[in-house]
C-alpha cells in the first residue's frame, strides 16, 4: 500500500546542476520573506543576482531550522565550517536591511 504522506519530486536536468552563489541578501515583508542568490566576482564592479526565491514567513522559519540541522550533522562529520568571510558588506537597496 502507498504511504498517502509521501511525495514525489522531480528536477529538471537544468535545475540539477545548481547555481552557484556566494553572498545571500535577505529582505522582508509581513508576508514573505524573499532570498536573492548573488554571485559575486572578483574584479567585477558589478554582482548579479543569479536566483531569487520567495518563502512564507513560516516556510523561511523552517528553513532555518533545517539549515541549522543540516549545518550540525555536517560539522559532526567533517569538523566546524570556519567563517573567516571577514566583515559583513552593508547593504541597503531601499527595503529592510539585508542580511548575508
């Protein structure tokens, strides 16, 4: 009998192979919170935001949390993630204050 909880996903052979980013701005609403992906190059005067996802405020929360679990069993297996990024860049792009 099929588990009536389960849920299938697919992925497209284009979304699989990821974006990559290394800066995250965080902005929010009332109602949603919206993350944009940057990509930040070096030499560059410019960043471009390379994906922009917009969550629920309980959907943002629960990402957290799964995040922070994912992060812990990480560090259990390959030893704490260093944060030598150096000082947070200001950003302001005339909404809440954004946070990496």
């Amino acid at each position: 009998m099929e588990d009536q909880n389960q849920l299938s996903v697919e992925i497209s052979e284009e979304v699989a192979e990821g974006v990559y980013s290394n800066l995250a701005i965080i902005a929010h609403s009332n109602s949603e919170f919206v993350v944009d992906f940057v990509r930040i190059l070096p030499n560059m005067p410019k960043a471009r935001v390379k994906s922009r996802i917009v969550l629920t405020p309980q959907h943002a929360k629960r990402l957290m949390f799964a995040l922070q679990e994912n992060i812990a069993k990480y560090e259990a297996g390959f030893g704490v993630i260093s944060d030598d990024s150096g000082p947070m860049m200001p950003f302001n792009f005339g909404g809440p204050t954004a946070q990496a």
